[in-house]
C-alpha cells in the first residue's frame, strides 16, 4: 500500500491526522536534521497502524516535507 505524509517537524507534539486511508497530515517533535523526523515518522506510524517498522519505507521525499510512504505486508 503507498501513502501520502504531510509531515510538519519541529512541532509541540506528535499527533497524526489521517485525511483518508491514504493521507495523512504528521507533526512530530523530532527535528529534520540527521534522519531524526524520517525516523520518528516511522515510529509513530508504526505504533498507529500496528505493524512493524521493517515494513514501513519512505519512498520518495526523503528531504521533503511531503513524503511518499510505502507499507510492505
């Protein structure tokens, strides 16, 4: 399945706000430097749909604020 992240680091909380099955608008604490927002991203969507890390995959927008996600079941 792919799906569409906004993701907004730097924020005061992490919260996710899902537009439909495959949007969903991310703020995350974490800050874009090193990998860390990337990482916290994939966390937080791991812990919010129930499955692992390992299947979750940035594809496109590694450095973007609008990323491409891909979850691999």
């Amino acid at each position: 399945m792919m799906m569409t992240c906004h993701v907004r680091p730097g924020a005061k909380e992490n919260r996710i706000e899902w537009l439909s099955e495959t949007e969903a608008k991310v703020w995350l604490t974490a800050a874009p430097e090193k990998g860390k927002a990337n990482k916290a991203l994939i966390d937080m969507l791991a812990k919010d749909l129930k499955i692992a890390k390992t299947k979750i995959e940035i594809k496109y927008g590694k450095t973007a604020k609008v990323k491409t996600i891909v979850i691999n079941e």
